[in-house]
C-alpha cells in the first residue's frame, strides 16, 4: 500500500522588533505492507523559504 502527502505551512516568526514571513512544504511518500503494517519505504523531502522583504 502506498501512501502520499503534501502539506504546505505559512506563517510569520517574530523576536521582538524583528519579524519575518516563512513557508515551509513537505512531501512525503510511504509504502506499508498492509497485513502486518509495517513501513517498507519512506521519503520525506523539505523545502524552507524565508522573505526578507
């Protein structure tokens, strides 16, 4: 059984006077042999941005 996700988070990270807006998008694959559950494979892959402006 083969299992995919992808989820996109945004959001703003502030210390004090300093804040800057951010993205962060993981993408995950898994396979799972469905009559013992047992996870065969999994790939994650993250990517973060940053906005300086």
């Amino acid at each position: 059984m083969e299992l995919g996700a992808a989820v996109k988070i945004a959001g703003e990270a502030a210390v004090l006077f300093w804040s800057r807006r951010f993205s962060v998008r993981i993408d995950s694959h898994i396979v799972v042999d469905p009559v013992f559950l047992d996870v065969i494979e999994q790939q994650n892959h993250s990517e973060m941005q940053l906005y300086l402006t």
